[in-house]
C-alpha cells in the first residue's frame, strides 16, 4: 500500500515538473516570436530580401550585422565632416577652409581656433 503512495506522489511531482518545463518552454518559444519579429526588420535594413531568393537564416544574416554596421558608421563618421563644411562654405562662401581640411591640433584651443 505505501509503495502506491509513493508512486502516486511520485507521479503526481513528475507531472508538476513537467507541467514547469512545458510552461517555460512556452515562454521560451513566445520570446523567440517576438525577437525573431524585432530582428528581421534590423537584418533587412543591411542585407534585403530579394524576390524569388530564399533568405540567409536570420541568425547568419545579425552575425554579418556587426560587421555592416561598423563599415556603415566608419563611412558615416568621414562623410559628415566634409557635408559640414560643404554647407558652411555655402554659406560662407569667402571662409578659408584649406586649414581646416588638414586637420586642426589637437592642443588647439577654440579660440586659437
């Protein structure tokens, strides 16, 4: 008689645990939806889909992501300065910019500037 006690108490903590683990498995799947829908959008912005070719895997095409994105920032970062000055000398169009095009010091102060 006691060993179908324990049994039944045994089988009863099994299913609990198993009823857990279903629930965080579900979870777990709910939050992989929702990345996956936050993440194409971003993998899309470096590598977009193109009709009738089958996509890269989602985390093959993020792992790329890094590396796009650096490139993108590092010509960003050398692209404005120059759109900078292209406006002020089109605002300025006497304003010598010849100095400024070689680099300023870095000990050079604002007013020396």
């Amino acid at each position: 008689m006691q060993l179908c006690i324990d049994g039944d108490t045994n089988l009863i903590t099994c299913m609990q645990s198993l009823r857990r683990v279903n629930d965080e498995n579900e979870g777990l799947k709910k939050s992989l939806k929702e990345l996956r829908a936050v993440a194409e959008p971003v993998a899309d912005l470096f590598e977009p889909r193109q009709q009738g070719v089958e996509p890269r895997p989602l985390e093959d095409r993020l792992r790329d992501t890094t590396g796009r994105l650096l490139a993108f920032v590092q010509r960003l970062a050398r692209s404005v300065p120059q759109q900078v000055l292209a406006m002020l000398k089109s605002f300025f169009p006497k304003a010598q910019l010849e100095a400024v095009g070689q680099g300023v010091a870095a000990d050079c102060s604002d007013e020396k500037f």
